[in-house]
C-alpha cells in the first residue's frame, strides 16, 4: 500500500513544515492584507500635500549666471537650477559635497533655511486638518525622513497627526508621515523579515522562510490529492 505509506510521509513533513513557518506565514498574510487594505497614496501622505500651481520665476535683471556662479564657487559644479524660495530668486547647486541655495544676485551661500523660512513652507503644503504645534532642526533625521541631510520636522496636530520633512538644505517638502505610514512600514518589515531598516527584502531569511513555505504548500497539495484521488 505506497498511499498510505505516502500520505503518513507526507503528513509528517507537512506537520514540521508547518512548525517551521506556520507563524511567518500567517503574519505574511496578516501584514499582506493590512497593505493591500490602504491606498498607497493615503499611506504616503499624497492627500496632505497642497497642490501647488507652477510658480513663476520672476528672475531679476541683476542675477548672476550660471556660468558666472560656477566659475564663482571653484569647486566642480554638477548642477545648477534656477528658482524661487519663498517668492526670493536663489539657485540650488550641486556639487560632488552635496548641495545648497545661493543667492541669486550676490552668489553668497544661504545655508540651511531658517526656522521661519521652514515653517512657512511646512503650512503651504500643508493640506490637512490640524495646526502646527511643534517644528524642530534634526541633523540626522529618522529613518522616515527619507533624507541623509539636516532636515526641518513641522509637526500637526489634529485628526492627521502628520509630520512634514522640509529639506533644510534646498527646503523642499521631502515626505509627509502619518500614524497609518509608520504602522504600514512596521508591517512592511514584518512582511519582507527585515525588522531594523526594513529595506532588504533579499535576505537569507525570506529566502529560507518562503522556500520551506512552498514546501509547506507543495506537501498540503499532495495530502490533499493521495486524500481524494479515486482508490
């Protein structure tokens, strides 16, 4: 009788692959169904971002040029784009050490925007519903932040409890962040077995957990057929 000799062998592989990874696979379908619940533009933030209209570029007369700028600065320019802070001509450069706002007559460096500067521009593209109640310069912004660079957090209070990350170096709206985005990422990590930067979805880990899973379904597939396959 080799069926039920199969099936007693399979039972018992499909006993131990169960234990093996019943628990990731149920979190895998508890996470996977949370993210697919939300749009990912809600989870982003999209519907908080105040739509802009293009804005003109009242260039002066007087500003320097790009070449002008370049040849000013001496270090290897990468890029250079013309543009308007906060109704101010600047250009944005960038070189191989990052990049910055200069103004756009003198060629004189602006560093980091101003607290002022960060919280107007924070209740511009602000969308939602709440006023601000905090904003703060972080040098090393959170994970969340999505920047390497000094960043302005502009909290809101209110039913979105949103944070707005402005770019302290060119203040350009970098993310908003909600409680329903941090409890999508967390689930994402738990998802994709990366528990820290929740990043690499190429570990070993998933690796070894999906194939013992396929294994798992694989063995449930051939209990099922030796079950109700004709004697």
């Amino acid at each position: 009788m080799i069926a039920p000799k199969l099936f007693r062998a399979l039972g018992r592989v499909h006993l131990w692959m169960g234990v093996a990874v019943g628990f990731q696979v149920v979190i895998w379908f508890v996470s996977g169904l949370f993210m697919v619940w939300f749009p990912i533009d809600e989870v982003r933030g999209s519907h908080l971002r105040a739509n802009q209209p293009p804005a003109s570029l009242n260039w002066p007369a007087d500003a320097l040029s790009a070449a002008t700028l370049a040849e000013q600065l001496g270090d290897p320019v990468m890029s250079l784009e013309a543009r308007m802070l906060l109704n101010e001509p600047v250009w944005l450069v960038r070189t191989h050490t990052g990049r910055g706002l200069y103004d756009a007559r003198t060629g004189e460096a602006l560093g980091l925007i101003d607290q002022d500067q960060a919280s107007e521009i924070a209740r511009t593209r602000y969308a939602g519903r709440g006023e601000m109640s905090d904003i703060r310069l972080l040098a090393s912004p959170p994970r969340e932040a999505g920047l390497s660079t000094p960043a302005w957090a502009a909290v809101f209070s209110g039913p979105d409890r949103a944070t707005l990350y402005v770019n302290a170096q060119t203040g350009d709206l970098r993310a908003v962040r909600t409680p329903l985005w941090r409890t999508f990422d967390w689930f994402w990590g738990l998802h994709i077995m990366d528990w820290s930067t929740r990043e690499n979805f190429n570990s070993w880990w998933v690796k070894m957990t999906t194939l013992l899973a396929v294994l798992f379904a694989l063995t449930g597939v051939g209990l099922t057929v030796i079950r109700l396959w004709p004697r």
